[in-house]
C-alpha cells in the first residue's frame, strides 16, 4: 500500500504578499534543499535541538534560503531577530542594534542579528561586531554569496561557524512548485517541457522559480498551455550566477585550466561557454590561454603558443560572436595536444640557482672582446663557434667556471619533447666525449 504524501506545510495565504514571501517556511523542517546541514543530525539541526547557536556565516548562492534559515533559527531558539542589510547600513545602525541587544541581555532576552551581504561591510565594520559576538551579547548570523575566506577578516572568521548552502536540486524546486500550486489554487499555464524548462531555467534559485510561477499565474484567464517557446516569450531567462571580479570568475578559470590540462575538449568547451554566456570578457580568456600554453604545454608543442596568439588576434579583429570561435578552436588545440611542464619547472630551478649565485662572471671564452684590453685579459679566448664544427657541436662549458653544470631542462618523452630529448642525449654523450679527449 502506498505511503500517504505528508501532510503540506502551513503558509501565509495573504494573497496581496508576494508568492515567494508567502511561501517562506515557518519551521526549518519546512526549509529544502539544505538537509545536510538542518536535518536533526545535522550541525544546525543539532545547534537548535540543544538551543545554542553560535555565530555563524551561511554562504550560498541566491535563493537558496539563507534569509529564511536565519529568521527561523531565532524563532526556535527564542532569540530576538534583529535584520539589516550591509548594502544600507552603517556603524550608526550598527550601534542602535549592539545597545538594543544589551538591554535585552539584561532581562535574559539573546539578541540574533542577521546581516545579510555581509560581505559588503568594510574591515572597520566587521571588527565592530567582534566585542559583541565574543561577550554572547549577539548570536551573529551574517548571509553571503561570496567567499568568507576572500571577503570576511579573519579575526571575524575565527569566531563564526562558515556554513556552506547549496544551489537548489531539481527535487527542492519541484517541491516549491508543487507548494505554490496548492497554495494559490491555480497552477501557471505550462505543458509538461515548459514547466521543466522553468525548473531548469531557475538554475537552483528558488526566489527566482517562485517569482515567475507568479508572473505566469497573472497571465489572463483561460491562456492556453505555454510550450517552452511561449514560455521564453513571456518570461526572462536568469541570468547566470557569475561575477567576473568575485569568486565565480576564479572558479569556472580553475575549471578550464583544469580540464585543458586534463586533455578534455568536452569539459574545457563547456566551461568555455560558461564564462562568455556569463558576460567574461573573451580577451581575458584568451591571455589566459597564452598562458596554459607556455606553462602547461610548452616544448611538447611549440605551436600551441602560436595557435593561442592567433586565436587572441582574431577576436581582436572580428570581436563577439564571431571572434570566440576562434578562441574555442584554441581551447580544443590546447586540450587536445600534448602536455609538458618541462620549461616551467626547469626555468624555476633555473630562478632559484641564479638567486644563489648572481655575482658569477661567466666564462672568460664566451665574451665578447670589442677592445684590445679585454682581449688581453683573455675574454673571448678559445672561443669555438658551434656551426662551423663537423658535428655543429663543440661541446663548451657556458656556466661559470666556479659553478658545477646543472639540469634545469628534463624534457619528457610527450610530443615533440621527445625528439629534444634524443638530441639533448646525443650532446651529452660528445661532451663527455671531448671532455675525455682533453
């Protein structure tokens, strides 16, 4: 027999509200999507069981219900709930809010204070949270889509719990597609691809998901079913969760480098089109392809740096969109060809040596002599000119001569390094040779 469907939650059924305020939950069991950290086993699921919270930061990205955890945190923990907005806010509000708290604490009332961007607050502002979140005065609950490490001082960090929110799934979103429906009595004219198209649309934001059931439900009585044409038509796609100065920049640059270095021109195509449909500005890509070139690719094919310059001159000259098609054929040269990082380690050992002996003269034979005194003095003596040797070859020593001879380059056997590499030891073996014979 099937399990009965539990019971739906109880909402706020005043219709002149906004439907996503409506349908803000009144429990944290009634939160989706965030089981990992409100089930009872959970580490705030376990923090409001025992009734004490700690300060805490909740990063996530939008629409994935930090505002509404953080009202219900102080709701079931009997704490007063005290909201501002670091966009509106200042030292002055800030005050207010500490000597609010105080007098609270001094009849046995805990104070939450939920900030949401928290991250906009300036260092000065953040430090003035410190004495309070340290003497228990305020529980601190601050919301940021950006990355507490990079954006939050470390002073305030060590006293806040940083938990991680997820994007909503597919199953959450269905969840408040279903409780909006219920709710309002009316479900928004879509055919079955439209509305999964809308869920998809949503890319895991459920204020954004609510917002345009809304909109749709408002479409004139008896509309017939929307197919996903007519639902592009009457609603504007989300527009993606990317910042090109902020953390989502770094990460989807991580994710192409990465997938280039892992000879994958799939995934590096993907996140290709991911950081130019998130408005990236293509030449950034594209320096940033010279780079993994030199780095990542080097001597195992020299002409990958070329196919890169290339790719960045033509988007100079045709621009969007035509250009990036010419920076996504970089992106598959580079993925697809041959992997070396040779040249880069060795240039660094190279840095390193150079570091430790940067007084050295070279030898007297490989400098030039313009003048009769530096030709007395022995510069340029016995200086032989590789080309004319039979083998092309002589076999000198060009590090200083108080230095020992060192290996900075140990090219790999990949592409074309392994013809260096067959070169490399065939020269090792005539310097040893001529070094014998002398």
């Amino acid at each position: 027999m099937k399990d009965p469907d539990p019971p739906l939650p109880l909402f706020d059924d005043d219709a002149r509200r906004p439907l996503a305020d409506r349908l803000r939950p009144r429990t944290l069991e009634d939160v989706v999507g965030q089981d990992h950290l409100l089930a009872p086993d959970a580490p705030i699921g376990r923090m409001v069981a025992g009734q004490r919270l700690v300060s805490a930061i909740l990063w996530g990205p939008p629409g994935c219900g930090k505002t509404t955890i953080a009202r219900l945190l102080a709701r079931q923990t009997d704490l007063a709930f005290e909201p501002l907005s670091a966009t509106f806010s200042g030292v002055a509000d800030l005050r207010k809010v500490f000597l609010a708290a105080q007098r609270r604490r001094q009849v046995g009332q805990g104070t939450l204070l939920f900030v949401d961007e928290i991250h906009r607050f300036n260092r000065a502002q953040q430090d003035s949270f410190l004495p309070y979140v340290e003497d228990g005065t305020i529980v601190l609950v601050g919301a940021t889509t950006e990355n507490p490490s990079f954006e939050l001082n470390g002073a305030l960090l060590s006293r806040c719990q940083v938990f991680l929110l997820k994007r909503l799934d597919e199953t959450a979103l269905r969840t408040l597609f279903d409780r909006a429906e219920h709710l309002t009595g009316r479900p928004p004219p879509l055919d079955r691809d439209a509305r999964q198209a809308l869920i998809t649309m949503a890319d895991g934001d459920g204020r954004y998901l609510l917002n345009m059931i809304e909109q749709l439900q408002a479409l004139p009585e008896g509309t017939p079913p929307l197919d996903v044409a007519g639902l592009t038509q009457q609603v504007q796609k989300r527009a993606p969760l990317y910042d090109k100065a902020q953390e989502g920049h770094y990460n989807l640059i991580s994710a192409l480098h990465k997938s280039l270095r892992g000879s994958d021109p799939d995934a590096a195509l993907y996140w290709l089109a991911r950081m130019l449909d998130g408005g990236e500005d293509p030449l950034y890509v594209a320096r940033r392809l010279v780079r993994f070139a030199n780095e990542d690719i080097g001597m195992a094919d020299p002409q990958a740096v070329h196919q890169t310059l290339a790719a960045w001159d033509v988007y100079e000259r045709l621009g969007s969109p035509e250009g990036e098609l010419a920076i996504a054929q970089a992106v598959v040269y580079l993925a697809t060809a041959p992997k070396s990082i040779a040249v880069y380690r060795g240039f660094g050992a190279a840095q390193r040596h150079a570091r430790q002996t940067g007084s050295l003269m070279p030898p007297a034979h490989i400098l030039n002599a313009p003048t009769r005194l530096m030709k007395d003095i022995g510069y340029g003596k016995n200086y032989q000119y590789d080309p004319d040797l039979p083998d092309g070859f002589s076999g000198a020593n060009y590090f200083p001569a108080e230095m020992d001879r060192e290996t900075f380059y140990s090219p790999t056997s990949n592409g074309y390094e392994e013809e260096i590499r067959r070169r490399l030891s065939q020269w090792a073996a005539l310097r040893a040779q001529r070094e014998d014979d002398d």
